[in-house]
C-alpha cells in the first residue's frame, strides 16, 4: 500500500509540476533576448559558485568517481556552456535573408522534461536547465533516486538565482518523490513538449516510445585506435587521462584500445609507464564476471569505482599507483564483457594487423554496442583520419584528445554538451551535441518570389529554331554543293 501510495503522489506532483511549467513558459515567451540572457547568466554564476558543495554533495550520494573531478564538470556545466551559448540569438528575428527574402524566428517548445543520471547528476541539471531556459522553455527533472538529495539541492540553488534575475515560479522544478510511474506521466503528459533524456539504454527506450518528441542519448562504448604514426606517449596519457577522470563515467571515455601488430610492445610500454596494468589472462577471467550483470547489463559495482575497489571486488592483487586495469581481447560481442561499455578504469586491448583491419575491428566493436556515439583516433596521418572519419559510424571522430574530454567539447571545438546524440545509426534523433538550438523550432517568414507563369518551362524549341545561323549557312553550302555535283 506504502508503495502505491508512493506512486500515486509521484503521479500527481509531476502533474502539479507541468501545470506549472507550463504556466511559467507563457511568461517566459514573452520575455526579451536580454531578460532571457540575465536569467541564463544567474543559473550559470550559481552552479558555478557552488560547484565544489555540489560535487562533494554528488560523491558522497552517489558513491562514484572522484569529487574533485565532479567540480570540473559543474565548472565545466556552467562556464564553459555559458561561454558558448551566451551570445545566441534564441528570442524572436534570429536571422534573415534578404536575397532569398526568409526571415527566421525562433520558437520555444515549451515544457522540457529533463531526466537526470545518477553519473552526473549536478552537471546535467546546471547544463539541462541553462539550455532549456536558454530556448526560453521551462524545465522539469526527473531525477534518478540513486543522486536525489544533489539534485534537489543543485535545482535549488540554480532556481533561487534564477528567479533573482527574473525568472518566473515554476520554470526550473524538480520531482521531489521520483518513481518510474511519476516519470513516465511527466514523459506521456500532453504538455509536456520535448524529452531530453540522459541515462541508461531501457530509460532512453521508454522516452523515444511515450509518444512525446524526445531527444536521447545511447550507450557510448568507443574504442581508441593508436595508429602507428602516433606519439605513443601523448596517446597514451591522453586515454588514461580520459578513462580515470571521475573514474570513467563519463560516456565518451575509451573502452577499448586498438593498435597494429607492429606498434603492439611499444605501446604496451608507454601504458605501463604510465600507471597501467595488463592482466593475466586468469586475472581477466575473474574481472570478467563482474564486469556484467547475467541479464547482459553493466555491473552498478563497477560504475564509477576506483582501480583499487574493482581489484579488491575481484580479489585481484594489483602493483601501487596502478591507474588503469587492461585486459587483452580478441572477440567482439555481447557475451564479451570487455568489449562492452565499462563505466570504470578498465580497458580492452586489440591487436590488428595492420590499420585497414583495426578499422574494420573498430567498426565490429560499434556495431556491438555504442553505434553512432564516439571514437578516437591517435595518429599523425592526415589520409587515413580522414578515412576513419568517413566510415566509422559515430556522430563524433576525436583525433589527438581524449574522450572524455573531447567528447563533450571540453578539449575540442565542438559544443560544449553533457547530452551527446547518437543520431539514427545510434537510434536517435540527433547526432548534435545538444545545445539550446536542439530545444527550439524555428518559424520561416517567406516572401514570394516567383509567380507560376515563372515556373512554366519555355516549349522546346525545335531543331530548326535551335539552329545557330553560322550552322544553317553550312547545311545550305552542303546542299549547293550536293546538288552541284549531280549536275
């Protein structure tokens, strides 16, 4: 009874929440470009102010990763995104052609329901909420109950600045008593306009199918290809930078590493130098059983721990000062925990022949799981990155940086995003790091400029009419001289 009960308030907070959401936004699209702008600001001075409270908050609840790895994302989540977006135009003419006579305007979809993941869950709500009002829509979380009390407490503190600088009540809310019932009325309410969903595969499966437009976001699970040109060292520190920060929750972080047979020493010297360890193929065995749950889902165990919790986890005995575990593979598939996406400090290593296989190995581990998410590519050869970038079907190649950080815009000169689409190959509806051009529409003013009488081709003209005179002169002076002859 406690449990229905439960549900049923969840249920009808989250109507509570939409009605006024929904009452919030008609205030928002009335607002200026610059009112608007004021209230982002607010949202991103806030997060960022509170960045260290709110990381801690989020290790603490959530037991993953590293706090001080959480406060660069919550920078991360409001300076940088605040940096990209600050000057857009998102509030009524943001473009006009005055040749083709179109004038654009733009148009917010109204309520966002933004559902928030429990590896990041004060970045995403900074982020979500600075997009979302960016566009001039109110939002609501849908928070995961595993990261309650951080999120609750980052829409706090990014709503109270919010409504300083003028933001209307109910535009930045938060369900308080989650369920998946509650989630799934505020995903199929009618006024809720667009889903923007971060989380696991069965949660991003059940916002695509609610019948509300949603943008989501697959597994990521992207193998790092080290070309032979590459600098070993840089390679090398970059993947492990990347697949320790926060201790690899971040989706985009490696997975696997692919190298050809003749960089194979090499490079396993540069990762042992650098903190690496490569298991025994005994030690992969033992680490291999919990990596995956039997139902063929990731391990919670795993997700977002220590090298020296997962080692104690599988009674592993590892050196000191080991940063990331790596195991060697050669098959690719479901039933192969470590080709799968591993939201910890473990890695698989494949060695190909030569780069035209590792390609196709990197291809086959996509298709396994994360299509259409993200890969990397170390190498100083311009001809085959530009390969790699035509076939690899991933919505982002990142050459030279790692994941974690490419992925996401940080190091590269993409958006910066915590919401990476997967576009169709990856069963999205984007492959855009979202941004808060994701969450608008945008209305087309068009002046005619043609009438049919100008749509109407011209009669063929025939083959006499089409004859220049410099043609018709020689057909006549062929005929003369034809008829001459016969004479």
């Amino acid at each position: 009874m406690e449990t229905l009960d439960k549900d049923l308030r969840s249920i009808q907070e989250v109507r509570n929440l939409i009605q006024k959401a929904k009452d919030a936004q008609e205030k928002l699209v009335t607002m200026s470009q610059q009112q608007i702008d004021a209230i982002v600001k607010a949202i991103a001075d806030a997060g960022y102010k509170h960045r260290v409270q709110l990381a801690k908050m989020a290790n603490e609840e959530t037991g993953f990763g590293r706090w001080e790895d959480k406060v660069i994302k919550n920078l991360f989540a409001s300076k940088y995104v605040y940096e990209w977006i600050k000057d857009m135009k998102t509030v009524g003419i943001i473009g006009e052609d005055k040749v083709k006579k179109v004038i654009e305007v733009a148009v917010p979809v109204g309520v966002v329901a933004a559902l928030i993941p429990s590896t990041n869950p004060t970045s995403t709500v900074i982020y979500k909420a600075m997009i979302a009002l960016k566009a001039g829509n109110s939002v609501v979380f849908s928070p995961h109950p595993n990261a309650l009390k951080c999120i609750l407490e980052t829409t706090k503190v990014i709503y109270e600045a919010a409504k300083e600088a003028g933001c209307p009540e109910g535009a930045i809310s938060c369900i308080t008593v989650p369920s998946l019932q509650g989630t799934d009325q505020l995903m199929k309410h009618k006024d809720t306009s667009l889903i923007l969903a971060t989380g696991g595969t069965p949660m991003v499966k059940a916002a695509y199918s609610s019948g509300t437009p949603a943008i989501g976001v697959g597994p990521g699970n992207g193998p790092a290809f080290i070309e032979k040109s590459a600098d070993f060292r840089l390679a090398a520190k970059r993947i492990i930078d990347s697949k320790t920060f926060d201790n690899g929750t971040i989706c985009a972080s490696e997975q696997s590493v692919v190298v050809e047979k003749c960089s194979k020493d090499a490079v396993i010297t540069e990762f042992k130098k650098q903190g690496a360890y490569f298991l025994s193929n005994e030690e992969a065995d033992k680490l291999a059983k919990f990596i995956m749950r039997p139902n063929g889902s990731m391990n919670p165990q795993i997700v977002g721990k220590s090298v020296e919790h997962i080692a104690k986890l599988a009674n592993l005995t590892i050196p000191a000062g080991t940063r990331v575990l790596i195991a060697n593979e050669t098959r690719v598939g479901h039933n192969i925990p470590y080709s799968r996406e591993k939201l910890g400090p473990i890695l698989a290593f494949y060695v190909e022949e030569d780069w035209k296989a590792a390609s196709e190995r990197c291809i086959e581990i996509l298709h396994g799981e994360g299509a259409g998410h993200t890969m990397m590519i170390h190498s100083e050869n311009d001809e085959i990155i530009r390969y790699f970038g035509l076939k690899m079907p991933v919505s982002r190649l990142l050459v030279n940086t790692p994941g974690t950080l490419g992925g996401i815009g940080a190091s590269t000169g993409i958006a910066p995003a915590l919401t990476l689409g997967c576009g169709a190959v990856g069963g999205g509806s984007t492959s855009d790091n979202v941004s808060p051009l994701n969450l608008m529409n945008i209305r087309r003013v068009a002046f005619g400029i043609r009438e049919l009488e100008d749509l109407v081709e011209e009669p063929p003209a025939s083959s006499a009419q089409a004859m220049s005179s410099q043609d018709k002169e020689q057909l006549i002076n062929a005929i003369v001289k034809r008829i001459l002859e016969k004479i």
